[in-house]
C-alpha cells in the first residue's frame, strides 16, 4: 500500500527498482547522479523505472514529465510532491 | 414450441501436435537500413535488439507466406491434409480485406473444404487463434485445425520512417491443434485495452502503420506480465516450472522486461526478434519453431505464450511442447 514516504525511502526504494530494472548497484544511487550522464540509463529504461516507480510509490510520472526528472534528486523530489497532493496518501 | 437440439459430445483438452514456419529468403541487415534513413546497426540493436529481419518478395503475399508455413506443420504433425477440418489464418497485414485468406491457403494445401477464416487481433492474433482453435476442438466443433499467423507488415511500412520500419518485418509461422484427453493447451486470458486504439495503427488505406513507440512500451512492459501470471496460475503452472517463455517478439526490451516480471528462473526466453524482427502474428510461431528445431525445449515441457499489439489487445495461455 502505498503511503507518504520520506525523501531516503523514495531514494532507497527507486535505488532498489534499479538495481532491478538496469542491474545498477545500490550504493551508486545517489541524489545528485543525472540518469543518463552519471548511470548510463537509456529513455526506455527511464519509462521501466517511471512504471515501477508508479506501482511502488501510488504517483503517476507521465512521459511529458519524464523528460524532465534528470537526476535523482529530481524524481525525489517529484514524487513527495505528487505524494503531498494526493488526499489519499494524508495523515 | 421449443425443440432440444443436438450438440456434439465435448473434448476434455486440446493439444499442438506440431509447429511450422517460414523465414522468407531477403535478409535485410541494419546496415542496409542506415544507408536510406537515420539510424544505425548500435541504435537499433540497443533500442529494440534486433540484428536483421526477413522481407518477403513482390511474388510473396500472405497467402504464399502461409502455405509455406502450414504446409510444413502439417508435414510435421503427421496428419494428411484430409485429416483437418478448420483453418484459422491470423494476420493484420493483408493486402486486401475480401476475400478471407484461410479458404486459398487450404486450397493450395489440398485441405477439402475446411471451415475458414481469418482472425485479425494484430501482434495478439497467434494466441486468440490458438484459443479458438482450443475451443472449436474441444466443443466438438472440429477435429484438427490448421492454425497460422501470416505477416507482411513491409507492404504497410514507410520506409522513410526511422521508427517503424526497422522494428517491423515478414513471416509465417504454424500449427495443427488436435483434441487430447491430456490438456496441452490451457485456459487463455485474453482481453482489450481500446482506450489506447490509436497507439498502433494504419490510419486508412493510403497509409503505413503508426506506431507511438514510447507509450505502447510503457503499456506493455506494465500490462503484460500481469496477464501472463493469470495464464500460469489459471494452468495450474508455477513460473518456477516453465521451460519457455515465449511473448510477442515486439522489441526485446519488452520481452525481457516481461520475463524479468514473471521470474521464470528456469526457463529460456525467446528471442527470435534479434533475426527475424517483429513479425506481428507470426513472431510466437516462429520463435517457437526456431526454439523447438534447436532443442532448447523438451518435448512435453509447458510454455508460456502472451501476445499483445495493436487493438490495444493481448492474449495469454500457457501449452505443452508438441
């Protein structure tokens, strides 16, 4: 069930979704690592972990809006804002 | 007044008894593509894996594609072509809407009068014909059928776009159905997503295929694994027991995101597209053919098939290798 995460567990979540989707370790997963300049991750894989995002964390990351979570603190960041205005996921 | 009408005894199962294909002659590389549009061998391996694909020639239409590919299943599964009574033909690449393909295929492969027709769910057309096969069979409806997927998707490509006609490609591929008292077809999960049915399209008879890449692959490698499951679970088949898992050969992205999704830890995966390109209803046939004359399924062994495209449809069930 998703619920309203704190910004190490949407990192330590989205660390884990690509260590799975792009076998990138863990610990590589950093906040301020751009997706396709630091970790090497393609437009493709970047809509696989949008999808596995979306399941884990309840928030939709549309392709328009894809395009411009560059780094990981991006997608972070995203994610708790999409999270806060969701009535669902409130207290 | 009402009267109670007669029906025929069922079937307890149905099963493949045999696969056939055909891989036309041209082999056109990534290379040959590269020297008329922008793209290049490295993009288009790394993108959708595929290395060459086959395009059929101008004396090549679905009908021919199909009597090659049917007419070696039925060589292989033993049957004379007297022995079968319905032959489904599944494409959704036909030069022509009318007539039906089926009734010239059985013609040409000496089969006498079969019930025939042909079935259009796109790159999910292998599996619904497979499905229809199953029932007609176990209905009582039929005793053999002759089920093909016959593609030439060349003839509705731009081949001046970069995003479709490096992806799409020819072929045949086949299978005769039988009844079994062992089921060695099991219940399909098949369904529709139509809100997406401009996603994959050839908008009237003066186009090419359309295709919105960057949705349908997000649509796919989330919707598909799912419905794979259920064909599983509704088997009766663990993933961990699979020998094969074979999907749409769409783009090899999709089809590894999808076996990841259904952790089939032993079973190998099918990846014909990397030779054959995406071949719409032909490609689970094919791929299966391919993996069946290389010995890399046991005879026996269950293996997972799920198709999807274009509708949006897509189609699931798990068979035993003939």
């Amino acid at each position: 069930m998703a619920e309203l995460a704190t910004e190490q567990q949407i990192l330590d979540g989205l660390a884990e979704i690509i260590d799975d989707i792009v076998g990138i370790d863990k610990d590589e997963v950093t906040p301020e690592k751009n997706f396709i300049d630091d970790l090497d991750i393609d437009s493709l894989s970047m809509v696989e972990i949008a999808v596995a995002a979306q399941d884990q964390f309840g928030v939709e990351i549309p392709d328009d809006e894809l395009r411009n979570l560059k780094t990981v603190q991006d997608v972070i960041n995203f994610v708790q804002k999409l999270q806060g205005e969701n009535p669902a996921l409130k207290g | 007044m009402t009267v109670a009408l007669r029906i025929p005894e069922a079937t307890a199962g149905a099963r493949i008894m045999a696969f056939g294909d055909y891989r036309p002659a041209r082999v056109v590389t990534n290379d040959e593509l590269a020297r008329t549009v922008d793209t290049s061998d490295e993009w288009i391996r790394s993108r959708v894996g595929i290395a060459e694909r086959r395009i059929a020639g101008d004396d090549e239409g679905i009908v021919e594609l199909a009597v090659h590919a049917g007419g070696k299943a039925l060589a292989n599964s033993g049957l004379a072509p007297g022995d079968i009574d319905l032959v489904i033909l599944t494409t959704c690449s036909a030069e022509s809407p009318m007539p039906s393909h089926a009734p010239a295929v059985a013609h040409r492969l000496g089969i006498d009068a079969p019930g025939a027709f042909d079935l259009n769910a796109a790159c999910a057309g292998f599996c619904y014909a497979l499905a229809t096969a199953s029932a007609a069979v176990r209905a009582g409806s039929a005793r053999n059928v002759l089920v093909i997927g016959s593609e030439k998707m060349s003839q509705w490509l731009d081949w001046t776009d970069r995003s479709t006609c490096i992806i799409f490609a020819d072929g045949a591929g086949a299978a005769v159905v039988t009844a079994s008292d062992a089921p060695g077809i099991g219940p399909v999960v098949w369904g529709s997503a139509g809100d997406g049915f401009d996603k994959i399209i050839i908008p009237d008879r003066h186009s090419f295929i359309q295709q919105e890449g960057q949705a349908v692959f997000r649509w796919a490698t989330g919707a598909i694994a799912p419905i794979a499951l259920e064909a599983c679970e509704r088997a009766g088949i663990a993933p961990a027991d699979l020998a094969a898992i074979v999907p749409h050969q769409a783009n090899l992205r999709i089809v590894e995101a999808v076996a990841r999704k259904v952790k089939a830890s032993n079973a190998i995966v099918a990846d014909d597209i990397v030779h054959s390109g995406n071949t719409s209803a032909a490609s689970i046939p094919l791929a299966l053919s391919r993996m069946i004359e290389r010995g890399d399924v046991p005879s026996g062994a269950p293996a997972l098939l799920v198709g999807f495209g274009a509708g949006l449809s897509y189609a699931a069930q798990v068979i035993q290798i003939p």
